[in-house]
C-alpha cells in the first residue's frame, strides 16, 4: 500500500516508517501537519495514519478539510484520547477507524489490512486458510466446499483470525466484534471462541484456533 503517515512524535514516526517499509509499504511520513491536506488531495494514497495531537493543526481538522474536498482515502486516527466521545467525534468526521495509542504495531497491521480489504474489495472476494474458506462479500463460509452457518459475531471473529496469520488479542477482539455500546468482557470473548470451535468442529484439521496465554488466539496450522 501507498501510506501517507502523519506523526510528529520523531522516535514513532521513524518506527513506524521502518515497520511499514518492511512490511512492503510504501511510506510518505510528515512529522507536522500544515502540509498534510496539499499531500493528501495530490497523491495518490491507499491508507492514511492520522495523529490526533499535532503541534500545528489538530489531525481531526485534518480530516475535516480532506472529507470536505470529498477525498475518501480510508483514515486510521492515531491518539492518546481513548474516551467514547473522542471516538464518535473521530468517527463522525469521517475517520475509518480509530487506534489509541500506545499501541502495538500488530494490531494497527490487523487494522489497516481489514480496513484495506473492506476499501478496495478486493480483486477477488474469497479469504482462503486451509479448509477454511470465506466469500466476503456474500459472508459465505464454507469448510471444505461444505457451507457452515455463523452468528454475525462468529463470522466477524473468524475473518480476524483468518485475516491476519498471527496471535490477536482479546482487546482487539473485544473491540473489533463487539460494539462500542456493548457492555463485555474477557468472558465474552471465551465463549465466543468457545462456540465457534464448535461450529467449525474437526473438519479444518490441522488447523485450529489455539488460546496464546496471557497473550491472545491464533489461528494455526498443528502441522506447520
């Protein structure tokens, strides 16, 4: 992806451009943002990471100018302020989505990747791990060429897993399935995990969805 990164933090803005760059992406990293609207509108850009606080220009203006100017490249606000309210108003401006920092550099990769795969459409709709197949954009799930039934919640879990091969954490479960108006729990994701692994039995053998302690779930291979 083309990113444009908005950070004025000198040390998290070099870090996240190294993370980035190795992950194959190609980063344009402003560290104010009087600059960031002119940017923005004249290059072509996949993903845009927003820091809230700027010394110069709050990153929510920011957005405001871009969606004024009717730009719909997807928006990841990057800030310290987690309150519910901050979040609506981010939202309502026209951010995509919302990462509060400190933050760990695998969840904002499951952000950006979801939300690029639910931007673009993808060339093809099909998420394929295994026996396990998913048609997006019809939320088809499928075992094996056999099709399996799942609660909205169940689906949304298993596209996480698939979507990205590595250990996500409950809170980024709790806050990628469950609304921000819900009232959950640790629990919650348990039995959710719970029921799933249920539903999708022994048929995707030799994968499963394995419990990292004190760390998340991973959707793994036993062979592997």
């Amino acid at each position: 992806m083309q990113v444009l990164l908005i950070e004025d933090d000198l040390r998290l803005g070099k870090m996240m451009r190294l993370l980035l760059t190795k992950q194959n992406h190609v980063v344009t990293w402003l560290d104010g943002g009087s600059d960031a609207v002119d940017y923005a509108l004249t290059n072509r850009y996949d993903m845009i990471l927003l820091d809230w606080m700027l010394p110069d220009i709050q990153g929510i203006d920011i957005l405001k100018q871009i969606r004024a100017k009717r730009m719909m490249t997807p928006v990841i606000m990057m800030t310290a302020k987690g309150e519910l309210d901050d979040k609506i108003s981010g939202f309502e401006t026209g951010a995509d989505d919302y990462i509060v920092k400190p933050f760990e550099f695998d969840e904002l990769m499951i952000r950006m990747n979801a939300l690029h795969r639910r931007t673009v459409g993808q060339s093809t709709n099909i998420l394929k791990v295994g026996p396990i197949a998913i048609d997006t954009a019809k939320k088809k799930v499928s075992i094996n060429d056999t099709d399996v039934s799942l609660t909205n919640k169940e689906y949304t879990l298993l596209v996480l897993v698939m979507e990205y091969q590595g250990i996500v954490s409950k809170d980024i479960i709790l806050d990628k399935v469950w609304s921000i108006d819900e009232v959950v729990s640790d629990n919650n994701v348990e039995t959710l995990i719970k029921r799933l692994r249920q539903k999708l039995g022994t048929s995707i053998a030799p994968y499963k969805i394995k419990a990292i302690r004190n760390m998340g779930y991973t959707l793994t291979n036993d062979e592997s």
